[in-house]
C-alpha cells in the first residue's frame, strides 16, 4: 500500500493492488471504503450486492484468498496484495461456472438479488470441504438469506455443483492459516 | 463512516507504541466497522493489526494450546488439534455468526466484541454504556435478549460471544501486551459484570494488545457439550447458552466446569455449582442441583424471565449430554 495523495483534512487517499477475478487492478481508495463499495461505487461491478451493510444477509458474499468473505464488513485498504473473486470472475471462455449452471437447472432464484451471494457462497463452502449431507449444506449455508424463499431449489442447485465444483476449485487443507496465504493448495474459482 | 487515518504496523510494539487516545485497533473488522457504521464507534485511527505475526496454533510445555490472537475462528474451530482435544471450543465457535464472519472474525476481536443490545446500537437513544450516566432504556424496553445473571442498575446488556462460553469453561488464559508490557489474564478475570461502569466491558486497559490464548491441557475431550438456544436455527445470537465440561470416572463426576452464555454481562460460571458435581454419580438430580446453585439469584425483566426456566433446563440438557459423551 503506498499513499497516493491526501484530501483537504489530510488523511490519505491510498493506493492499493489486488488481483481481481484474475486481472491485477491497482485502486486508489480512501481508509474508509469498505470492500463492497470499492467493487460497487468505484469499479461498477454491481454483481456484488447490498443487502444489509451489517454482515446480516451474505448479499455481498465474495472470495478473497478463495475464502468467502462479508465484503460490506471490511476496508479495501486491508486487502493490498489479495487476490479477490467476484460473481462476475466465475465464468470462463468455456462458458458459466457449473454452480451457476446449477442455480439456472434447478430455478434457484427468484427476484435474484441473493444469488451472486449465494454462488459465491456455495464455492467457498465447497472450497472448505465440510459439508457432506444436506443438513451440513443448510447449516454451512446459513450465512445467506434469500428473502424470495428459494431455499429448497438452492440446497438443491449445490448438491448438484458440488462434486464439479470441488474438482475445480480444491479443498483447503485444515489448519490453514488466518490469512488463506500459506498451508492451503492452490485454490482457483 | 467518520474519516480516519489507517496504519498497518507489523511489530508488536510498533502498533502499541501507535495507539493514541482515539485509535482502534482492527483485526477482522467484523464488530468494529458495523459499529462505526452506527456512528457507535467514531475512531480518528485504525491500527489494523492483521500484518503481526500472532496467526499460529502451537502446543505448549505443558501440554496446552495457545492461540494467536489473529487466528481466524473458522480456521481455529477447524484445526486438527482443538477439534481432537478441545471439542467444546470447536463447537462454540461453529455455533456462532456465519461461515462468511468466521473466516474473518478474529480470535482476539471475538473477546472484545460489544454487546448487541438494541439501544446500544442506536446512537439517537440514551444508554449508559454508550454514554455513560444518560440511562438504560433497555430496563424498561425491549429487553428479551438481556440479562438475568450480574446486571446492574445502570446495565442488563449481555457478552454475545459464543466462543467466550467455551473458553470460560476452559479456563482460558488471555496473553497481552500494552505500554506498560506483558500480563496475563485469568479469563474469568478478563470481562467484567457492569456494576457502576457499564462503559468497560472488560479489565484491559488502553492500548493494550490480545496477543494470543492460552488453553491449559485439560480439555474434557470425552465430555463436554455446547448447547445454543436461540430463535432461529441457526446465524442468530444466543438467548441461552451452556458450554459442559466433566471428567467421570466409573459414572462418578471427578471434575466439572459449567459456563453460561446469553445471560449475562461476561460468561457465567459459579464454583459452588461446579463443586457440588464432585462426587456426585453423573445423573439428573445432581444436574438438577447444579442448575439450582447457577441460577441462585437470578431475575428478569418484562421480557426475559423466560430465560431463568430456559436456562435451567438448558444447564441440565448439557450437563446429560456431556456425560452421554461428546457428540461426532
Ligand atoms: C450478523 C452477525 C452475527 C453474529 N453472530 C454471532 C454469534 O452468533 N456468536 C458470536 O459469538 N459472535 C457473533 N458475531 C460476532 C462476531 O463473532 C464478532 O464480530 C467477531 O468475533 C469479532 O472479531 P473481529 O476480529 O472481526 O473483531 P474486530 O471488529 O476487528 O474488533 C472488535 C474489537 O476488538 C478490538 N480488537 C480486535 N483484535 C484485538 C486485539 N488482538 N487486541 C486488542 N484489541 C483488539 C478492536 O479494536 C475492536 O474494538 C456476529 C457478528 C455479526 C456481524
Ligand atoms: S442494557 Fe446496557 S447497553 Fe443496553 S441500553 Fe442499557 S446501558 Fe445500554
Ligand atoms: S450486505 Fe454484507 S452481509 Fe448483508
Ligand atoms: S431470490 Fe430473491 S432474495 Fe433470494
């Protein structure tokens, strides 16, 4: 992190660099930008949305080091050097993510607005290589809301990406550190 | 959000010697910005401390565990050696918020995280731990959630944690480090009860650094359960907790460590109901008994009374399914 410039109070606008659904992006934000309206307000990628702003929903669920993560809960400025996954970095040149394809198949949504959430959630949970029945699925899930109610279809749209999902994205090995860096395999969306 | 300035130290001493009347410091963020979302919190600066080196899990001398205090709760509550030796801990921690704020929420933050008391996050009302002397609405007001356990004129907020229920009953040591050095601190020393300063959660003292958690060896890994109860299945807060912890041998209760969650201003634990359990065949009247004694002197509100009943049954629930053994 480098400060870029400061405003009139002269508190610093800092300069920061992630590697963002693959491309590296260097951003200048100020300390106070959280996460969530770095990628919405400053980088217009609206897949990521605003549910609660709290930590309450999962709306603004993203993958940061591969982990999911509340994106309305934490400063950009904490995340120079990371490497970030949104809803709109799972879509390969070989067309949707097979969650995503899951969540078309089997109609899990209704209004949409949870499922960036959602998806992201659900790699990230897969990714953590915890879930192994349905009830863990409802459990480990828990963390994001869908007020439409689509929650059968969504158990279901998982249950049917998992094993895909797994071979794609690999499973972090226990005992990883806080910071995803360091003890896990490489883990790609 | 009010402006502040940001630093990310990555020594120690460098953060604490950065601490000044109006920082904070941040780990996962995951209490701190909601608060100051509400204008609850209104720091000029945030030492964000996630740069230290205080990420490990190592096994002590004596055959304990200590924790550093950046160690997430997901990646604690997973690792090998405290799912294997300290099941309760694991399951407090899978017990509480969502896998998403377990992955960022920090060991030490977890300590230090504020009450959820409705009034204490409106920032238009009065409240006596916000601001102290301007009053508790709560005692009065919406107080389902508050305490029937250590409440005070001034206060009946209670500690949120899930994982603090465990760790009580663990018998925790907090390591920290501020100005004036090193310490130690015994963790039912470490959060307070609100008495006539609702506005200390805790016994730190500004400026002072969690650095990492202790877990002496005895970690009750054949009995002990965490029981949560709370209005949803899951992802909401603890009306009432129990975290159970015996040591039986041939069905006689050898050792015993009972802490409540959701009840009051810190984990609760009584020595005498823990005492009365020696001894004693692992069956429901001594359960019964032990409820009775943690209970002693327990009230409520116009909303809460509920919890004394709910916690009774709750205490004698975890208590037998503890001594059933500890479950997968
Ligand atoms: C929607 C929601 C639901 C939740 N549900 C639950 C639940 O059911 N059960 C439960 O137990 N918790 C729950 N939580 C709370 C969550 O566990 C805490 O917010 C989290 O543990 C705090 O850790 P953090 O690292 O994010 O702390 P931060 O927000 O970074 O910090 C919290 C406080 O601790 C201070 N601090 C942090 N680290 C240190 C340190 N090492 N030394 C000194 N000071 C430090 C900060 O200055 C700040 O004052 C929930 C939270 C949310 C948002
Ligand atoms: S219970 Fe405590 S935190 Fe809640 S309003 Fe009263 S003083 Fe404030
Ligand atoms: S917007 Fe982040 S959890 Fe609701
Ligand atoms: S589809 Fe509408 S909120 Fe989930």
């Amino acid at each position: 992190m480098t400060e870029a410039s400061a405003n009139a109070d002269g508190i610093a606008i800092c300069s920061i660099t992630i590697k963002l659904n693959g491309e590296p992006r260097t951003l200048e934000v100020y300390p106070w930008t959280t996460l969530l309206d770095m990628l919405r307000e400053q980088l217009d990628l609206t897949g990521t949305k605003k549910g609660c702003d709290h930590g309450q929903c999962g709306a603004c669920t993203v993958l940061l080091n591969g982990k999911r993560i509340n994106a309305c809960l934490t400063l950009a400025i904490m995340h120079d050097g990371a490497e970030l996954t949104t809803i709109e970095g799972l879509a390969s040149e070989d067309g949707l993510h097979p969650m995503q394809t899951a969540f078309v198949t089997h109609d899990a949504f209704q209004c949409g607005y949870c499922t960036p959430g959602q998806i992201c959630s659900a790699i990230g949970m897969v990714a953590e290589g915890r879930a192994q029945s349905a009830d863990d699925i409802r459990e480990q899930m828990s963390g994001n809301l869908c007020r439409c109610g689509a929650y059968p279809n969504i158990l279901a749209a998982i249950e049917a990406a998992m094993p895909e999902t797994r071979n794609r994205v690999g499973v972090f090995e226990a005992g990883a550190s806080a910071d995803g860096h360091d003890g896990v395999r490489e883990v790609k969306p | 959000m009010n402006p502040f300035s940001y630093a990310r130290p990555t020594r120690i001493d460098e953060a604490i010697s950065l601490f000044g009347p109006q920082s904070r410091y941040i780990a996962g963020g995951t209490n701190l910005l909601d608060l100051m979302k509400e204008n609850v919190e209104r720091p000029k600066q945030l030492i964000d401390i996630t740069g230290l080196p205080l990420d490990s899990i190592e096994e002590t001398a004596d055959g304990g565990v200590r924790i550093g205090a950046l160690v997430s709760n997901a990646d604690l509550a997973w690792h090998a050696l405290i799912e294997r030796r300290y099941p309760l801990l694991a399951k407090a921690i899978l017990a509480g918020a969502s896998p998403q704020l377990r992955n960022m929420a920090s060991t030490g933050g977890n300590l230090l995280q504020r009450t959820r008391c409705y009034y204490f996050y409106d920032s238009t009302v009065p409240c006596n731990k916000r601001e102290p002397g301007t009053g508790c609405p709560a005692r009065d007001g919406l107080n389902r959630m508050h305490a029937i356990l250590g409440h005070s004129e001034q206060c009946i907020a209670v500690h949120p944690s899930d994982m603090c229920v465990a760790l009580a009953a663990l018998d925790a040591v907090v390591h920290v480090s501020g100005p004036q050095g090193e310490r130690r601190v015994d963790f039912r020393d470490f959060h307070r009860l609100p008495g006539d300063e609702p506005e200390r959660d805790n016994t730190l003292a500004e400026g002072e650094l969690i650095t990492a958690i202790e877990l002496p060896a005895a970690g009750y890994a054949e009995h002990s359960a965490y029981l949560k109860l709370r209005d949803r299945a899951s992802y909401a807060f603890a009306l009432v907790s129990v975290a159970a912890a015996l040591d039986i041998d041939g069905g006689v209760i050898r050792s015993a460590r009972i802490a409540l969650g959701g009840v009051a201003h810190k984990p609760w634990r009584d020595d005498a109901a823990e005492a009365s359990l020696i001894g004693e065949a692992a069956e429901p009247p001594a359960f019964d008994r032990a409820a009775q004694l943690l209970l002693q002197g327990a009230s409520g509100f116009e909303h809460n009374a509920f919890k004394i009943e709910l916690a009774r049954r709750a205490i004698k629930r975890a208590l037998a399914e503890a001594a059933r053994g500890t479950a997968a």
